[in-house]
C-alpha cells in the first residue's frame, strides 16, 4: 500500500523531515518504517485472512501515537506459471482511530491491485 502526504490546511503534498510506521501483522508491532525526509512509503498489508491491518504512524520515534486501521476483503489473481498468483485488496476503506500527528486522511483508491499508485494519503 503506498502512503503519501499532504498538509490539511493547503491540500498540497507534504515532505516529513521524519518518519516512523509500526504495524501489526498479527503478533505484535514491528517497525516497518524510519525515514528521513520522506514524501511517500510503501507498508505492507497483512497477507492472512484478517480483513484489517492496524497502522501506528509518527514524526519522532518516541511518539508513534497515530493509529489507522485498513479494512479490505481479499481475492487472489493468476499472473502467471512463474509468479503463480498475487493477493488483491479490495473494498480498501481507512478510518484514523487515534489523531496525533496525522490530523485527518484522505482515501485515493479503494482497490490495491497496482503497488505503485498511490493508495491513501496521510493529512498532517
């Protein structure tokens, strides 16, 4: 899922100075994510058969306090005898459930089918 930002009170795209993303795949947080000067990130989804990945999202490293929950349903596409089959995410809705440094967000595509599109956009 690729992730960009903007600012809430222009709408423009944003560059962070910093940034750190935890998620959770099922067994607890694990850091996925601690950049510099970052205007977008790739997360990885949950590829079980959980229909949510909850995301932990902040600026400093000791303040990883906003926290967004994906929702999806799954499907899985034949690509090919060498690729086998790729999972796609569909029905993708995003709900902020804790505010801190990520104000509000944005919903861009509601299906994650090709990973170089940006899916949400986080507002800061």
């Amino acid at each position: 899922m690729k992730l960009k930002f903007k600012t809430k009170s222009t709408g423009k795209m944003k560059t962070l100075d910093s940034l750190y993303v935890k998620v959770n795949y099922g067994n607890g947080w694990l850091p996925v994510v601690a950049k510099a000067k970052v205007d977008s990130v790739f997360i990885p989804l949950r590829v079980d058969e959980s229909p949510f990945t909850e995301i932990l999202v902040g600026v400093k490293k000791a303040e990883i306090n906003s926290k967004v929950k994906v929702n999806y349903t799954t499907a899985t596409q034949y690509v090919s005898p060498a690729c086998g089959i790729k999972k796609i995410y569909e029905n993708v809705t995003a709900q902020l459930e804790v505010s801190d440094a990520v104000i509000d967000l944005e919903q861009n595509q509601t299906q994650i089918t090709d990973e170089n599109k940006t899916h949400l956009f986080l507002l800061f």
